[in-house]
C-alpha cells in the first residue's frame, strides 16, 4: 500500500475544519478535487475513512488510524527539518519556546531580545500557556524548550531539566495602604487584608500554607481559603493592589522597579521565605539545535544576573 502525503493532508484538513467545503477553502482546492483525493485514498487503503453523522463527519476506526499515522508523519518532518537547521547554525532556523505568564515576565524577554540582536534570522516563536499543558506539547513536538516553575515538571525521564536560580517571593501592597500606619506590621497583620496571588503549583502553595500554620496555627481555616484573588498575569495583579487594600505574593523580580521607585510597600520582613524555582525542560535523548542552546546560554546568563540584583536589593533594604 503506497500512501499519498498530499492525500493524508488532505484527510487531515477535512477533519480539522469539520467539512469538506471549509477545508477546501483553507487549502485552496476545489471542493470535487478534494472529493476525489479522499475517495482515491479511500481506494487505495481498501477501507471507508470518514461517516457522515448529523453532528458532522466522523473518522472510522481505519480513518482514526490513518490520521495518527499522519501525525507522527508531520512529527518526523518537522524533526528531519530541525536537524537540518541544526546543522545549518545559527544562521537560520526557528525556536519555539513555551512559557507560563510569571516566566514571561521579567524572564523570557530579556533572553529573547538579546537572541533576536546577535542573531536576527532566527525565527523565535513564544507560546504563553499553562503549565501543565506544555510538557506534552513538548513531546508532541509543537515547541523545542519550556519554561515552568520546576515541581510542575512531574515526568522527568522524558526531559533533560536545567533548574534557574531561586527568585524569592514577597509579600507587597500599595503606598498608603493602612499597613503603612501600623507601629508593628507581621504576617498576621498583612494577611488580615485580601490576598491577591498567582495561581501556585502545589508544592509551593503547600510550602506557603505550611509556613503559615507554623507562625499561625490558629489561622488553618483562612490558610486553606487563600487566595482572595487568583490570577497568573502579574500585570494585572499588580493592577488589583494599586487599586485595592489587597495584598500581593509576587516573585520578586516582577516588582523590582515597582519597589525602587516607591509605587509600592513591602514591610519587614521582606523575604517571607518562599522561592519561586524555575526550571527550563527540552526533550531528553538528543542534541541541541545551535539556535536551542544559545538561547539557553543567554538565559542562564540573564537569571544569574536578574538573581545577583535581587539578592543585592534585599541586602540594600535590610
């Protein structure tokens, strides 16, 4: 049996659009042409791929079949074309990389823009996702490099795993937040306002709610319901306590500028000892694109950097 890429492509696009006319609109191919690719398909693989329901069209067991095949086809493309462009340097080529919304922020960027500077004809593609969903996108082969907080990267043996350097949290309100009149201001006293915080990976918001049972073990019932407001954009949380009495847990190299210039009040202690640990994660059992790991150099380079300035800014404040 001798299959037709451009006929398994077209099977695919049936499917994806839901129906003959809309994927022939999208691949450019009269609708009887596209008929005629499917039922040659059909003809040469001896069996019916696709049933007509009243919900829409639907594979057959050996059209189900026939579709997964293609999918690990267009993987095994995309990875002859990686290992290409690896070979070919940095001269080219694209990058795709995933990160979660706290990543992106103050992280990525940097990294990014110093790649795009010394070596502009590489195509960098960002996917901003959940965390959970990227490992398998990884795998999948729909992006090269994730960055994530490190306890979310469950299944390691899949993965080489670099971890970046912790970056601790804070806990910080807004200037003239009533916090600022108290004479004493602790954890019990900052936590009797609203707290506004990402959404935490488990073992970190386990961590949190462990310290904070330690100091206040009368407060188990507030430790469970917190936060008050959860959000993953540190943009828009920032936003929150500009505008409220809330309380936010940031990482603190997302509001490093907000404290130097006063927009923002973190009372002592300012180290509530919690670390935000991000680790990069690429498929294990392979070797780096040039493009993969310069990037991977310049981030290392930009945590370590963005780690140095955190740690001397805490030592300022003490």
């Amino acid at each position: 049996m001798k299959l037709d890429p451009r006929q398994l492509a077209h099977l695919q696009a049936v499917i994806e659009h839901g129906g003959f006319g809309r994927a022939s609109e999208a691949i450019h191919l009269t609708q009887p042409a596209l008929t005629r690719s499917i039922q040659t398909l059909e003809r040469n693989v001896g069996a019916k791929l696709i049933n007509r329901q009243r919900g829409g069209l639907v594979l057959t067991e050996v059209g189900e079949l026939l579709l997964e095949h293609t999918g690990r086809l267009n993987n095994a493309e995309r990875e002859l074309q990686r290992r290409i462009n690896m070979i070919q340097g940095l001269e080219m080529g694209e990058l795709r990389i995933g990160v979660g919304m706290f990543a992106a922020a103050g992280l990525i960027g940097p990294a990014i823009g110093l790649l795009n500077q010394h070596h502009p004809k590489i195509k960098v593609r960002v996917t901003v996702a959940p965390y959970h969903e990227m490992p398998e996108r990884v795998l999948n082969g729909d992006l090269d490099i994730i960055l994530m907080e490190r306890s979310m990267l469950t299944d390691r043996d899949q993965f080489e795993i670099e971890t970046l350097s912790p970056h601790p949290m804070a806990l910080v309100c807004r200037i003239g937040h009533p916090l600022q009149a108290m004479k004493k201001v602790g954890l019990r006293e900052m936590l009797s306002f609203p707290l506004a915080a990402p959404k935490l990976p488990p073992a970190l918001a386990e961590d949190f709610q462990r310290r904070l049972l330690a100091t206040m073990p009368d407060l188990a019932q507030q430790a469970r319901d917190l936060p008050a407001v959860e959000c993953d954009s540190w943009r828009i949380l920032l936003d929150v306590i500009l505008h409220s009495d809330a309380v936010a847990m940031l990482p603190l190299f997302t509001i490093e500028q907000e404290l130097r210039s006063g927009q923002l009040y973190s009372p002592p202690p300012f180290d509530i000892g919690i670390d935000f640990r991000m680790a990069l994660a690429y498929r294990g059992r392979r070797d780096l694109t040039s493009s993969e790991a310069r990037f991977i150099e310049l981030l290392h380079q930009h945590d370590q950097q963005l780690y140095t300035t955190i740690c001397q800014f805490m030592s300022d404040r003490d």
